[in-house]
C-alpha cells in the first residue's frame, strides 16, 4: 500500500478529465488523475464521435493536443442543414457566418488517445491506472481517495470527471436530478454514394431527431435518437435493412449507404446537477450535467468546464487554499449560464418537435422558415452556438 499527495487529484480520465490535467501542465500543481483504464483506438473508425466547436478547438490548440492529431480523421463543417417534419427548412454556412468553419466532426476515441499521450508526457502529472475507487473522506484540509489495490490519494482539490454515473458524485451524496427521455441515441459509420460536402445534416422526424454528421472522405457518422422501442427495432435489423432505412429516412441526399461500424445505442436523459462544487470538490463534464444530444454540445461543455477551472487554479496566488468552496463557487457561477442555456434549449427543441398536439406543427416549422429568411437572427444564432461570440 502506498501513500500518494497532490494538490489536485481527478477521478475519471475521459476527455473533460484528461483536458483539465493537461490544461494545468504549466502551472506549479502537482497533479494526479485517476482512471480504470487508458482509452483504445478501435478498428476502423470510431462510432463514438462529437462535433467540436471553434472554441474547443482553439482550447486544444493551447494546451498542446490539436497538432498531433491526425488531420486525415478530421472533417470540418462548412454547412448544417436542419429539416423540420413539414418541408421546413433551417440553413447555417460558414461563409455566410464570416467563418472558415462552423466546428470539426472528430472521433471520441481520437481525441482521449492524444490527450493521453500529452499526459504521459507532463512532468507535474501522475498518472494512476489501472485504479477503481474504493473509499472518500473528506477532511477539513484534504481529500482522501483510498483505491481498491489499499493505495490512499490525498489531494486539496477532488475533481470528479467520472461520466453521468458519478462514483464520486454519489459518493458524496450530491444530488443530480435525472429526466429520461424515453429515448436511445443510435450510432453508427456508413460509407455514402455520394460526397457529403463537408454538411451536417440534422432531420426533425415523427420517429425522433436524425443527424448525418460528415466524416473524413465519403463516410458519415449518424445520432438517431428515437424512442425505445424504435431504437430496439433498428439494432435488429441487418446490415443491409438498417443502411436502406437511415438512406431513406434522409430522403437519399447521399445516394445508397454502406455499414461500417456495429450500430450501438445508449438511453437518453437530461441530467440537473443543483451543486457542482462543495469544499474541496468540483464536477466537471458529464459528472456535472447531461444534455439531449441533438445540439452535439455535450462535449464542448465539458471542455469549457475544464478550461475555466483550469484558468481559475492557474490564477490562484500560492497562499490561497484551492480547495476553499467560496473559490470554487466562481467555478460554479461561471459555467451556470451556458450549461442551463443548453439544457434549456435543447429540452424545449425536443418538447416542441416530440409533442403531437396538432396547432403546434404548423408553428414550429413557421418558426424554423421565419429564422431561414433573416439572415442577421440566423448568423447571430450559429455564432452563439459554435462559441464565436
């Protein structure tokens, strides 16, 4: 058994986990970070993939990450397309923006191997693994994680970054307020006939939300989220079935798909953390919230979680402890707007597109051609979204 001290210690090495440790790799912290196990590339290409905006973009730039990943995996999007469920039609182009790009379609898996070998190489970082916390207490002035092996970590600061399903979130029995969608989000690879010209394509269906997202070369990747049962009836179909279905439910744009990758699906839910700070402790991605996927926003707010408590450490004079709640309550204070803002928008874009009261219809797909027809509301509404403001 080993005894270990840091000053920040996270529990959980995904993406909002790894980014955080290596946003602090300047800085006079010493770091550890605790996962079960490294990320894997699969074969092939990676079902699990996020569209990243230009601001996260530019935050892997600065802490070293976006250079070394390989440019051949990454496709931009010039255009998205957005379809209502009655010949509604919304349009966002980058050039029309004033921008080279509206954000990068990248593979999850991608990103988390880079931000691995970035970590392996930072000298204020310890990384333990394989670990499984097993015990916490928290002291008035450290945190102790003791791990299933009989190690014990202290830190001043925990940082949990554990996903949705928060071990270190229940263990300190810090409430989170779950509202399932009664949905399943749906992934998976297609090679297309036709060139999908750098577009995000995203359908307001009866069935739920389709997107295509474009991948490098002729593939895309899709997110169907549809209920249950839906979901259900598509992992069962045959590769063949379930191309011919997804082709037809976007109306052919890109000619016959081809299956590359297993389809896999995952329950959909909005999840409300009231408190994500308490002294000693932070929460950071999904530990800290959970949003419907249709603005592909999930992990542009977990980057944004660890660059802003990256920065408030990085700017914390010697003297002061970092573990102090009233410190990470500006942590808190700062992130609330935009994670509400997106839990908001999103929960209501699903309401308003999932409810079959009849009035309704005519209404939002007014709304979707009114917004098409102003092009100042329109630039200002992709700006905000892809963190251009």
């Amino acid at each position: 058994m080993q005894a270990s001290e840091f000053d920040v210690l996270i529990v959980g090495g995904g993406l909002a986990g790894l980014s955080l440790a290596c946003a602090l790799r300047d800085t006079r912290l010493r770091i550890g970070l605790v996962e079960q196990r490294p990320p894997r590339r699969p074969a092939g290409w990676d079902a699990r993939v996020y569209a990243l905006s230009p601001a996260n973009a530019v935050f892997l730039q600065e802490i070293g990450v976006w250079k070394h990943l390989a440019a051949e995996r990454i496709a931009p999007i010039h255009v998205m397309k957005i379809f209502g469920d009655d010949r509604a039609e919304l349009e966002f182009s980058a050039y029309e923006t004033g921008l080279p790009e509206l954000g990068w379609i990248l593979e999850s898996s991608l990103m988390a191997c880079e931000l691995w070998e970035n970590a392996k190489r930072q000298g204020n970082l310890s990384l333990c693994y394989p670990a499984v916390p097993q015990s916490l207490t928290m002291g008035p002035a450290a945190a102790a994680l003791t791990l299933a092996n009989g190690d014990t970590l202290s830190a001043k600061l925990l940082v949990g970054a554990d996903g949705r399903d928060s071990w270190i979130r229940e263990a300190l029995a810090l409430p989170a307020i779950n509202t399932p969608y009664g949905e399943m989000g749906l992934v998976a690879n297609f090679e297309c006939a036709r060139p999908h010209g750098g577009i995000a394509r995203q359908w307001f269906r009866a069935d739920g939300v389709l997107a295509w997202l474009p991948l490098a070369g002729d593939r895309i990747s899709i997110v169907w989220s549809t209920p249950d049962e839906h979901a259900k009836t598509l992992l069962a179909m045959p590769a063949e079935a379930l191309a011919a279905r997804v082709a037809a439910a976007g109306h052919h744009q890109l000619g016959a798909l081809r299956l590359l990758t297993p389809p896999a699906a995952f329950p959909l839910r909005l999840m409300q953390v009231p408190r994500i700070v308490a002294p000693r402790l932070a929460l950071i991605g999904d530990a800290a919230h959970g949003i419907h996927p249709l603005s592909g926003h999930g992990i542009n707010l977990g980057y944004q979680d660890a660059k802003v408590l990256a920065a408030l450490l990085a700017s914390t004079p010697d003297w002061q402890d970092i573990g102090n709640e009233r410190l990470l309550l500006r942590y808190q204070r700062e992130r609330r707007e935009e994670t509400l803002l997106m839990q908001t928008t999103t929960h209501a874009l699903h309401k308003l597109f999932r409810d079959d009261l009849p009035a309704l219809k005519p209404l939002r797909n007014l709304g979707m051609n009114l917004t098409n027809a102003l092009p100042v509301l329109k630039n200002a509404l992709v700006r905000y979204a892809i963190g251009a403001l």
